[in-house]
C-alpha cells in the first residue's frame, strides 16, 4: 500500500471526524428527554445523559419533565342564569410519557391550550354566577380533573388549575349594586 493513500486516508478520517462528532453528541440535562427518530421513524426516548446520534439520519425532539404553566387568555362566558362575565386562568401541566407527547398531538402544548379554553367555557357556563364567585376551588378541581382525562392519551397530567379572575361588567355591577339599596 502507498504511504500517500493511507496519509490520505487518515486525514479524511480526521477531517470527518472533526465536522461530525461535534453534532453528533447531545447531551440531555435530568428535566429533559429526547425522542429519537432515524429516517422518521420512532426510535426511542433518550435521556438524561449524553449519547450520540448519526447527524442526517437522526432527529431529536427535546421534551421538558417539568412542569409548565398555560396561562388561559380571558374567556367570556356566558353563565347558567346568562350573566356573561370574563374569566382569567392558569393551568399546571406536565409530560409523563414524552414519545405520548410527540407522536399522538402535533403541538401538545398549544393543543392542551386550546383544550382548556373550550373546558373553561363548558364547564363554568353550566353554573350560576352567584356559585361561580363563591366556589372557584370545586370548579377549578372540576376543570383540572377534566382536562386530565383528556390529556392522558398525550402524555400529560394537568396538576392543577387556578381561576384567578372573574369580571362581571359594569351594567351587571350596577344593577347588582342597585338591587343592594
């Protein structure tokens, strides 16, 4: 064999090895799991640690463990005894099965948004006004347990939801405020 074509040889490797390996390594932090796909299909979940994958071939998604927060942009809705009133929340959510997660929802986070926009609606338009302002902690239990179940399939667990704010408007407040006198 030619000593050119082995120095060839070993610098090419080299020179491959230099360009790759950098993108091949990942490292996952211990809130993180990856799902691995090769030439689109699932492969796996990765993680936490670092491992390698074949750069062109390989795909990750990164997914956090940690618990994220939805915050429910105001809701109008229109209540049992048809007050109609504007509710702000928050919801606590967090991934339990990642491979879940990416392959059964294209965008779980925006899909469990959106989730919890029409539950909101649904559930506290089939309450009174009077019980919406006094018993915020059942609705909000009735909320959380309602969004998990239908969560599930995806991968999350809705730990927790929080009503924070209730506006009534003005006219409602008025005629409320004159039936006080």
């Amino acid at each position: 064999m030619d000593w050119g074509l082995l120095e060839f040889i070993v610098i090419a490797i080299i020179t491959l090895l230099v360009f790759i390996l950098p993108f091949s390594i990942k490292i996952l932090r211990e809130y993180e799991r990856a799902v691995k796909f090769r030439l689109g299909r699932f492969v796996g979940v990765k993680g936490p640690g670092i491992f390698l994958i074949i750069p062109g071939l390989e795909k990750l998604v990164k997914v956090s463990l940690r618990i994220m927060t939805l915050d429910v942009p105001k809701q109008r809705v229109v209540t049992k005894d048809n007050v109609s009133v504007d509710v702000d929340a928050v919801v606590y959510v967090k991934v339990f099965n990642p491979e879940h997660a990416v392959l059964k929802v294209e965008n779980f986070y925006v899909a469990t948004s959106l989730l919890a926009q029409t539950t909101l609606r649904d559930i506290l338009g089939g309450v009174d006004l009077d019980d919406l302002l006094t018993k915020r902690e059942e609705l909000s239990r009735a909320i959380q347990k309602s969004l998990d179940e239908a969560t599930d399939p995806w991968g999350m667990k809705v730990t927790a939801v929080t009503i924070r704010d209730v506006t009534i408007p003005e006219s409602m407040l008025r005629a409320i405020a004159k039936q006080a006198e």
